[in-house]
C-alpha cells in the first residue's frame, strides 16, 4: 500500500501549528529569607483548562526544587504556589504568547515559622509501595515530596523499592538524601494484623518511627515487626499479639500510635488464603485489638484523632476514643498522620493531616518520637496551633492550687488554604468549656484562658477553618492533678492452668515459665510450679505462659490468642464498641478467668 502523503503532510502541518501556539514557560520559586529556590508543589491551569501533571501519583499539579520549565499552551494561564502550612500559598495569573518563552518568578513568604519556637512538623504514616503499584516510585521523588511539603521528617513504611530490605540499605538510601530541614528514614506501618490473615476481623493498624534497626542479639527488625504482622490472607502465618509488636518497638527506642482506629468499610473480599469470595462483607482496619491493649498497659503510646482529611466519621469517633480514654485516666497522645501512598493515583500527598512535636533544643527524630509519645503534640489538617499552659507544652501536668492558671492560644489559618479561621474552642475532659467565634478571620489569633481548676480534669484546644470537617487542628492534652498522676493498674490475667500428657491426659507436674514476646522474639522470665497438673496464679495481661514437664516437648499458650472467647470478642468488636466503656471493662472481666489447657507432647 503507497503511503498517503497528503494526510502526513496535513499531520505534519498541524503538528508544526500546533507547537507554534506552544509557550515555554520558565519558572522559579524563591524562599523570602534565603532568596534561594525553594522546593514546593506547583498547580498550573493551562488556558485550555488543564491541570499540569508530571506522574498520576499527584493530581493536583507537580512538584519542583524551585525550579522548572513547561510547554504551554498559549494564552491565559494560572499559577498556584504552595508549600507545606506554614507558608502562604502565591497564585498568579499570566498571558502566554505565542512564539514567545515566558518568566516568572515566585517569592514564598512564611505565615508563621514554628520551627523558630520549636514546633517540627512530621509524617510517620507513609507508603512507597502500599501494595496497588500501579505507579512507579523512587526515592528521590520522595525526598523531594518531604521537602516540597515543608516536613522536618518523614518516615517511610513499606514496602520499599529495595530487596532485600534492610534497616542498613533503607537508611543508606534514605539518610543519604537527608538534609538538615528535611529529615527522611524508615519505619513500618506495623502492627498491621488482620487475625489469621482475615481482613474482616482487623485487630488494628499502627505506625511507629524512631525505632532501631538492629536487636541486641543481630537480628533484622524490620523482618520481625513483619513477621510479627499478618497482612491480607496470611492465614498460615504464626499469630501474634500487637501488644507483643509494641513490646519490640518500645524495646529498640520507639514510639507507636494506633492509626485510624475507627475506619472500616463495605466491600468484597475472599478467594485466597483459604477464605471463600464473598461480595459484600465488613472490610476493617479498625483497631479492636485497641481495647484490650489499653487494659493491660496501655501498650502503645497515642491514637491518631487524624487520618486522611476526608474521613470525617471515622476521625470523629477517634477523637471520641481518646477522649474516653483520657477520661478514664489513660494519658495517650494525640497523634495524626496522612496514610499516604505514593503507588496509588493522587495518594503522594504526605503531610495532611500532620503531627507536630515540641521540641525546643536541638531537633532529632528520636527527640520528636519521645515528645510525640509525651503528648507534646498538635495534629493538624491545615490551621496552626500552639497551646501552653503556665508555658508549658500538651503532655504537662499542673497541680490543682485553686490559683488561676494561663492557657495561652495562637493559631494562624493555613497557608495553604487562605480561608481563614471559623472558631477555637477549649474542651475540659472532651466538652466544651470556652469558645472563640473568629468568623472567617484571616489573621492570626492571640488570646489566653483564665483556668481555675478544682478537681482532677484534663483540657486540649481545637480550631476549625472554614471547612470545619476539612480543617482542624487538635492540640495533646493539659492535665490537672490533685496529687501526683498515678496510671490505670495494669490487667493481669487470672490462670487456671492444666497441664497433661498430650496422649494419655495424664496431669503432669510441670513447671510454668512466664514468656513475654518482643515481636517474635521470646523471652522467659517468672516461673510458676504446676503440682498434680493444675495450678492457679495471676500473670500480665500481655504475657504468655511455657509448660515444661520432664519427658515432654514445651507448649507455649497465650491467655489472649489461645482464649477462644477472648478473642471472639476482640476480633468482632465495632467501631461503636471502642466509644463504650463497657468494651474495656468486659475485656478486664475476660482476663479475670482464663482456663488453658496444655497438651505436651512425649519425646
């Protein structure tokens, strides 16, 4: 067949016509102290109507290092500017003509800078590869993403674009693209524990950060917090407590928070792992683990009363969690995070909501870890917080001396937004107890609140921008003490304990050894003898017990994982159960009498 030369040459012409309308445009964005070019998140609106992208990752424009460089479409033509909260979002508009290139020069300008007064803003809840991959990621489009949104440090959970994933080869890569603002390193989203792999009995998900890569003994933490975690039909793998995660976390210098404990959803699920298909069933992240975790210590150190901007009922009922909990003595944090995912169209958007930790003298992760589990905290969605009671940060204690004490509040709108403040309100053990109506107020607010507390109480401060469910800031708690804080009495599990020949049923004497997990790591410890095959003591609520008898194999028994009607009950809590009291109370009552039963096997 001859090839149509007129249709080429008419493609050809309209190509040629086509780029004739084109403009470049040559664009740079300068920070206003340093004059350097700052790196940001730029939305251009081409004159066509068209959103400017560079990877389906972020659907809201692309990101720069202060620099960059498009072909346009000529004509009019509008420029947005952000970076981060703190910083007041530039738009502009401009004529690009054709045929000729075009500059324009951006200059960002802080609303506020917290960290001057020692307020780091951070995200420990995001995804390189969440699991969807439907988009290629690396490490260096995450470093810039940090630095675009204005983060003093984001910590990145799996999986990683790296095989094997060691803590070493994760912070070669991650440490290496550091810079003193901008701090990257590794963590997990683990926990994450669906029980026996089944995602319709989620015992919840948490993040954690600052925690050490390496065991004493040499061994991989990041294989054993994922070994200690069972994901989507895993339904094999060995099961494991998230209290015995948290026990490792703590034990290598982290800190962890239960994240989106109230989500869950509808949909289909099954076909693998031994679970039939089914089309519509309850798809939950819930942390119904949570509970029993809080009882028996609390084992983790916040709730995120934020995840995901757009999940106003799940994030509602978590901020009722935490506050029910504050309410019955547990001094959690409150913590947020994005749950960012940057394999996923539109999910690389770290850093909304946010968390910031106070630190007020020499900035470290490890520092913002611990002030983080202090509950020296604000999480936010986009307006700016700071709270200080006597000026002292959330996370700190007064003694109630019938004197007046000074709860000074500054909030600034988020510079992202422009939309200003709606209202503040102070809540006094999670009502509402003085309130600020700002109607839409642009500036920033400076006010302080008389407080003369007669009795044990706590107060944190919310403040709404225009968009009230969109838009929020939540400071951690300020606590009032008649006499010095003495925490809940950690729940112990009442054993009746029988030990027999696994073959015969014959009672066996046999010696039983307290076993406390640091993820799958074991670790004997208080020791309990077992006369005639049956014995009755209290051990901890998160420990496990070993059966020794000579001539036999160990068994080792969990009063909660091997308590059928324990763990029926955890596993099919809702997300109305966690805001009843009565969910942790009949938890308590559960462990108050725990029969196990131990089979050994002969050798």
């Amino acid at each position: 067949m001859k090839p149509n030369l007129g249709l080429f040459c008419a493609a050809a012409l309209m190509a040629i016509h086509a780029s004739a309308q084109e403009v470049t445009l040559r664009g740079t964005i300068r920070d206003a102290v340093s004059h350097a070019p700052t790196p940001c998140t730029v939305t251009i609106t081409d004159a066509k109507g068209r959103v400017v992208l560079d990877r389906d990752s972020l659907r809201t424009g692309f990101r720069c290092d202060g620099t960059f460089s498009r072909r346009l479409p000529a004509g009019h033509t509008r420029i947005r500017v952000t970076r981060g909260f703190e910083t007041r979002a530039v738009e502009k508009e401009v004529d690009l003509v054709a045929g000729q290139e075009a500059e324009l020069e951006v200059v960002l300008e802080r609303l506020v800078n917290l960290r001057e007064r020692g307020w780091y803003a951070g995200d420990s809840h995001v995804h390189m590869l969440h699991g969807e991959r439907q988009i290629p990621v690396d490490f260096d489009f995450v470093a810039l993403t940090a630095r675009a949104e204005d983060l003093q440090y984001m910590s990145l959970a799996q999986a990683w674009i790296i095989d094997p994933p060691t803590p070493e080869a994760l912070q070669k890569e991650l440490g290496g693209r550091s810079i003193p603002t901008c701090m990257l390193t590794w963590n997990l989203e683990a926990p994450k524990n669906y029980y026996k792999g089944d995602a319709g009995r989620c015992l919840g998900h948490c993040w954690n950060v600052a925690v050490r890569g390496r065991t004493p003994e040499g061994q991989d933490v990041v294989q054993m917090l994922i070994n200690a975690s069972a994901w989507d039909y895993e339904s094999s793998k060995p099961t494991f407590a998230n209290f015995e995660s948290h026990r490792l976390i703590h034990s290598q210098g982290g800190a962890v928070f239960y994240s989106h404990p109230a989500r869950w959803w509808t949909g289909s699920w099954g076909g693998q792992g031994g679970y039939p298909k089914v089309d519509r069933m309850r798809v939950s992240n819930m942390a119904v683990e949570l509970p029993l975790d809080t009882v028996v210590g609390p084992t983790f150190d916040g709730i995120d009363v934020i995840t995901g901007p757009g999940e106003f009922e799940a994030n509602a009922k978590a901020f009722e969690i935490w506050c029910l909990l504050l309410n019955h003595g547990y001094r959690l944090s409150a913590s947020g995070s994005s749950d960012a995912c940057f394999d996923r169209p539109g999910g690389a958007v770290p850093g909304v909501p946010r968390i910031y930790s106070y630190v007020p003298e020499d900035f470290s992760i490890p520092k913002a870890a611990r002030a983080a589990a202090a509950g020296n905290t604000f999480v936010t969605t986009g307006p700016l917080l700071v709270a200080m009671l006597d000026g002292q940060p959330p996370g700190s204690s007064v003694k109630v001396d019938h004197h007046d004490h000074r709860l000074n509040l500054e909030a600034w709108p988020s510079g992202a937004e422009g939309t200003g403040l709606r209202r503040a309100v102070v809540l006094r053990n999670g009502k509402p107890f003085r309130e600020f109506k700002l109607d839409g107020m642009s500036a920033v607010l400076r006010t302080n609140v008389a407080i003369l507390e007669t009795e044990d109480a706590w107060y944190c401060v919310r403040v709404f921008g225009k968009d009230e469910q969109r838009q929020q800031a939540i400071s951690g708690a300020f606590y009032f003490q008649t006499k010095p804080y003495v925490p809940p009495a950690q729940a112990r599990s009442a054993i009746h304990a029988v030990v027999v020949d696994g073959q015969s049923g014959k009672p066996l004497d046999a010696m039983l050894t307290e076993v406390v997990f640091d993820g799958t790591l074991a670790r004997g410890g208080k020791t309990h003898p077992c006369k005639h095959g049956d014995a009755r003591f209290s051990i901890p609520g998160s420990a496990r017990l070993r059966a020794d008898a000579p001539g036999h194999g160990s068994v080792t028994l969990s009063p909660f994982l091997d308590n059928p009607e324990l763990v029926e009950t955890i596993t099919h809590l809702g997300d109305t159960d966690l805001l009843n009291w009565e969910t942790y109370q009949r938890v308590h009552e559960k462990l108050a009498s725990v029969e196990l039963t131990f089979r050994l096997p002969s050798r």
